[in-house]
C-alpha cells in the first residue's frame, strides 16, 4: 500500500470513528428563491396558511453572551439569498413577523428582525437595518425611538453607534411582536431609506451609510429570542440615482 492510500484510509476511520466531516451550510428553496442558512436554524414551513422561510438564531454555532453584548450580536446569523451577490442601489421589500422565544434566552429580547445588504462573499462586511418591534408602540417615546436600527459590520454595531452618534442611527416605527410588517427599504449611494407598512413617505433614513462595501448579497436576519418568518422578497436592482442639488435646508431645530 503506496503512502497516499495509507493517508486516505486513516482520514476515513477517522472520518468514521469521530464524524469529522465539513458540514455544509444548509439550504432551502422558498418558490424560485434559495436561501443558505449562517448560523441560524430554520425551514420552509407553513404559517398562517402559506409557506414562509422561518429562521431562529443558532446559538450553538454562534454563543450570546450577555455580559460582551457588542461582540456577540448583529453579527452572521442570517439566511442569505443566492444568486444575488452584486447588490448594489435599488429596492429590497419584504414581508416579515415576529415572535419571542419563549422561555426567553436572555431578559432583553425585542423580536429583533430585518435586513442585511451588500453582504461580502467571505461575510466580512454588510449594511444592515432591522427593527425591534417589542418597542415600537409602547407608551414611553425614549424606547419608541429605539425600535429601528441601522448598523454597518463589523466597526459600527448599535452599541458602537449609541455611544458616538446617540439617536442618529436610530428611530421610532410603528411595528409590533405577532403581526406582518413590511418592511421596504430604498437604497442610493451611501444612503438607504425604510418604509414601513407601504406608508407613502419613509419612517427613518440613512443619510450616509458608514460600511465600505459597496455591493454584494442580501440576507435576512434574526438575533436572539426572536422567532422569525419571512415571505414575499422583492429585490430589484437599479443605476445610482443623482439627486438635485439644493431643496430644503435645515442646520438647527
């Protein structure tokens, strides 16, 4: 027996005795769309009468830990779209709901849920906006404005982001736990815009997105203790549109 069978045949017992194999990101077809699951666990299933693509974060694959929040939240744990690696400007609408886990794996859970966009092949970078909808109708307006987040990863996660720009990346949506929201959101250059619930004029806006990746995939994304389902993903792609200088100026309030 020459060395290479020699090598083969102990990578197969080993193979065998311990299950060291790769595993392969899981995959699932929601109608023509393919979605590749990082770090989440999730299945097409049906809800409320339709198939949806439901996702939970894989808190195996990836641990939470309540005590280094910044580091281990808003990271890669979402289901990537196929076949789109090259966003770069237009519209990404998708319908989306969300429960709690219950029992809750950590006391601050908000049914976190959103969007990732121009994620880069090797995951290393992404824009994101994702809503906390636990608190976007509550009766106390300072928790209402935490109910949207923006964040670019990896260098301006929200803790990064409350601590210098505080509000900034941040804003009030009328969402809620436990119904459809649909969330819309426009993206031009270094700003990206959300619409909630097909309302004419945007909820909250980026005016200079702060990630350096341009273009790349798009994701959809739950954190911790948040059940989520998704359905009915549009994504259309379009050339930069260059707005007209001038308009409405506003330096103070």
């Amino acid at each position: 027996m020459n060395n290479t069978k020699i090598v083969i045949s102990l990578f197969l017992i080993l193979e065998l005795s311990f299950g060291v194999t790769a595993q392969s990101p899981k995959k699932l077809t929601l109608g023509k769309q393919i979605f590749q699951l990082q770090n989440v666990t999730g299945d097409i299933t049906k809800f409320q009468g339709k198939d949806v693509l439901k996702i939970e974060r894989d808190l195996n694959t990836l641990p939470f830990d309540s005590t280094n929040i910044e580091v281990t939240v808003d990271d890669r744990h979402f289901a990537r779209l196929l076949n789109i690696d090259d966003f770069e400007n237009g519209t990404i609408e998708v319908k989306m709901y969300s429960q709690l886990q219950n029992p809750a794996p950590y006391s601050g859970i908000a049914g976190f849920i959103g969007v990732y966009f121009r994620i880069a092949e090797n995951d290393s970078a992404w824009e994101s906006i994702y809503v906390r909808p636990k608190v976007g109708r509550v009766d106390n307006q300072l928790h209402r404005n935490h109910a949207v987040q923006y964040f670019s990863y990896p260098n301006f996660k929200f803790d990064t982001l409350r601590k210098i720009a505080p509000f900034k990346y941040e804003g009030s949506a009328p969402v809620a736990l436990n119904e459809w929201i649909t969330m819309r959101i426009e993206v031009n250059g270094e700003t990206a815009e959300m619409f909630i619930n097909n309302m004419k004029y945007s909820t909250f806006i980026v005016d200079k997105m702060l990630g350096k990746n341009k273009k790349g995939a798009i994701g959809l994304y739950v954190d911790i203790g948040t059940i989520g389902y998704f359905k009915d993903l549009k994504v259309t792609t379009r050339a930069l549109k260059v707005k007209p200088k001038g308009g409405e100026k506003v330096s103070n309030i």
